[in-house]
C-alpha cells in the first residue's frame, strides 16, 4: 500500500518556498467536440507536441462559464516538460470572456453534474482512443467544482492513472455552503429551488435554480474514498469559495478507511486560486505533481 508522506514528499514542493517559473507559455491549439447526441463543445490543447506528450493532463474546471482559452497554456506551462493538457469548455461556452458575454441559454440548460459526466467521459473515450504511444499516464486535473466531477469520472474508468484536485473537497455543496454562509440560509433557499427544480430564470447566488437542484448534494467523498490510483488533492487555508476544513475530510476519512493513496496540501493564507502574499502554490503544486508523476515517483 501506498503511504500519504510519500506521495507529498514526491511533489518536492517546500510549502513556504516558491521555485522558479517556467519560461515562455506554449501553443495553444483549439477545437470543437461532437458529441453523440448532437451537441458540442469547444476544447483547447498546450504543451509538448502529442506524439512526445510522457503524460496527457485533462482539466475541468469550476462554476460558471469560463473558457479555458486563457488558462490551459498557463496550465500547460506550470505543468512543464513533457506534459499535454486538453481543457474541456462546458457545453454553451464559447472562446470570449464571460465576464463580458455572460451565460449563453444552452450553457445553463446543461450546466448540471450529469450532463458534465456523461459529456467528460465521452471526451475522454473518444481522445484516449488515439493516445499517443508515448503517454504512459493520463491525469485528471479537477479545478474547484471540477474537483468533484474529476473524482466522479476516475471513479467511473480504469484508464486514469493519477488525479489532481485543486480548490475542492470532500464535502456536499449543502455542507460547504451552509458551514460558508449559515445552514438557516441554506435551508430557506433550498425550499424555493425543490419546489421549481428545472427553473434557469430563478437563481440563488448568482446560478440557476436548475443546477442547485442537482448539484446540492452530491457527496465527493464517496468518491474518493472508492479510489485506488494516487489522489493529490490542494486547498488554501483561506478559501472563501470552499471550506479547508471539507479538504481535511478528505485527509481524515482516508485515514479512517486505512487509505494511503490520498494525500492532501492545505497552503498557508492561500485563497481559492492557491495565492497568498505573491506565493503562487498553484505553479509549486503542479509543478511538484508533475515532476513527481514523470519520474515514477507518485505511484
């Protein structure tokens, strides 16, 4: 089995030490996927050229509809040497800032957990059908919300060697938010949204009443305590969006079930994003990650 220690010891990132940035950010290729039942969504490709890519990195990302069109080369970069990423968009999110668009109508209708799995794994099938034979490892990379469905797909599949988590933990939504903002307020809003389930014009904390229903009480923990490929998961101590406490779960239920393959970082003063006071942990963190899947030490 396993033991945790060895798996943050193979990150080699000192917590309070920030290394040296990768220079220059990588190509970045765009597409479009077609799924099975007709629709479609745009995804991106950084890095190493396929054929020399030792480790394919697929990303998902948090709540809203941001594209990855800005961060998989930033992604791509802190990753380093001999790594791929394919960054999935959801569905209805187009290559400009949300901040400037806002949601399409199509990205809040299928803006729900079963409809990101069931479009994730038919990604995956149909990308890692013509892996290049050069990839030994293939990693999902679950960014906040993301974390949960990462967890979920890896759970589903056996060709995933490796999971990264940044920003998520092991909490529901109910639990995170109800510790963040009051379980009363959680309970109140959750009465409007079970009594108009399938609503997108009604919203609660800026998303439609739609994705509450079906997201609320998703429980990831289940997940991950259901897996046996090494499991890194990164949190900041001073996450506003998601408790560091939900991540320390993690940790705890681990060790409570007699599994070593789950290691969990909680950074110091970091936020959401792994920042604090010009440390980026997010470049230490998956820089370590990366280094440490390619040399065969984070297995």
């Amino acid at each position: 089995m396993r033991r945790i220690p060895s798996l943050l010891s193979a990150l080699a990132i000192p917590l309070l030490c920030l290394g040296s940035a990768v220079s220059g950010e990588p190509r970045i290729e765009r597409d479009v996927f077609q799924f099975r039942d007709g629709g479609h969504a745009i995804y991106y490709e950084a890095g190493v050229p396929a054929d020399d890519a030792k480790t394919l990195v697929f990303v998902y990302g948090g709540t809203g509809c941001y594209s990855w069109k800005q961060m998989a080369p930033q992604i791509a970069m802190e990753l380093g040497t001999s790594t791929r990423v394919v960054a999935l968009n959801k569905r209805g999110v187009s290559d400009e800032d949300a901040r400037l668009t806002g949601c399409s109508e199509e990205f809040d209708q299928q803006d729900v957990p079963r409809q990101w799995v069931a479009d994730y794994m038919e990604f995956l099938t149909a990308k890692l059908s013509d892996k290049p034979g050069s990839a030994r490892n293939v990693v999902l990379l679950g960014v906040s919300e993301g974390g949960a469905l990462a967890a979920r797909v890896a759970r589903s599949r056996s060709d995933i060697t490796h999971l990264l988590v940044i920003g998520d933990g092991g909490w529901s939504m109910r639990d995170n938010l109800s510790y963040l903002i009051g379980r009363d307020e959680v309970e109140g809003a959750w009465r409007n949204i079970a009594a108009d389930p399938n609503n997108t014009d009604r919203t609660w904390l800026g998303r439609p009443y739609r994705y509450w229903f079906d997201i609320l009480d998703q429980e990831p923990m289940l997940d991950y305590l259901a897996l046996d490929i090494p499991v890194l998961v990164a949190m900041g101590e001073r996450d506003a969006s998601v408790p560091a406490h939900s991540a320390a779960a993690i940790r705890t239920e681990a060790e409570r079930a007699g599994k070593k393959n789950i290691g969990v970082v909680i950074y110091p003063g970091a936020d959401h994003r792994l920042q604090a006071d010009g440390h980026a942990y997010r470049s230490e963190f998956l820089r370590g990650a990366a280094q440490g899947i390619s040399r065969g030490k984070l297995d």
